[in-house]
C-alpha cells in the first residue's frame, strides 16, 4: 500500500497532466452548450436593447455588460489552456479578477440605484467583499499556499 504522501504525489501529478496535441486540439472549438449560452445571452442583450425605448444608460449597461462577459469567458478559456508554469498565467488572473470587478460595480451600481440608502450600504459592502475576497482568493492565498507545501523529493 503507498503511503500518504506518495498518494498525494500521485494526485498532484495527476491534476497537472498536460494534454497532448491530440487531447488540446479537441477543445479548440467551444461546446455546443457553450454556444447555445452564448445564443442565448446574445439575445437576451439584444431584446434588452430592444426593450430599453432608446434609454443611452439602459444601452450603455446592457452593452457594457455582454462585452465584458464575453471578455471574460474568453480571458478564462485562455487560463484553462496555458501551461501551469507560463509566466502569462498571472496576467490573464489578473485581467480574470478586473473583469469580475467591473461586473460586480456594475450590477451593484444598477441595484443600489433602486435600494433605500441602508440597503444601497448593504450592496456596496457586499460588492466591497466580494472584489477584496476575489483578490485574496486569486493573489494572496495561493501565494501562501504554494509557500507552505512541502519540498517535493
């Protein structure tokens, strides 16, 4: 029976198998649920627009919205494919973490707008949180994580 810490070792590699040309090529094209979901939030954007009778701050939302969502799967389909050790990695969390942030103060700015003022503090803290603990979450605790572990043999 192997020990712990040669199971761990099995699982850590196992975690980080490269795929091979064959394997990485098979995901080159997006699913078909993932282009249905694109359909469908394209129209959905598109009747928003429709349904906004010409409103500039409903538009600039709703197209500010579905840019930034499209950014942002795509900014997440690269991390998926780069190499673990790529330096390029960093970057791309980082344009992962701006991207989710500018989401959250847009969706926190649309509902606050329409909230009493105790409830608009509520929602600006909750987005407060959320982008801070994205942060630790993306940069400061994996920092510590990786510090931690032990050196392999």
């Amino acid at each position: 029976m192997a020990s712990k810490q040669q199971q761990k070792q099995f699982l850590d590699e196992a975690m980080i198998k490269q795929p091979t040309p064959e394997e990485d090529r098979e995901g080159a094209w997006p699913s078909v649920l993932t282009i249905i979901g694109f359909g469908f939030l394209t129209f959905n954007s598109f009747m928003a627009v429709y349904r906004s009778n010409g409103d500039v701050g409903s538009i600039s939302f709703v197209v500010f919205s579905y840019l930034v969502l499209v950014l942002l799967f795509y900014c997440l389909r690269r991390f998926e494919t780069t190499p673990p050790e790529s330096p390029s990695r960093e970057h791309i969390k980082m344009a992962v973490w701006v991207l989710t942030t500018m989401l959250t103060a847009a969706f926190s700015y649309k509902v606050a707008a329409i909230m009493p003022l105790p409830v608009q503090v509520l929602v600006w803290a909750m987005a407060g949180a959320t982008v801070f603990g994205g942060f630790y979450a993306f940069f400061i605790h994996q920092e510590k994580t990786a510090q931690l572990e032990p050196p392999k043999p």
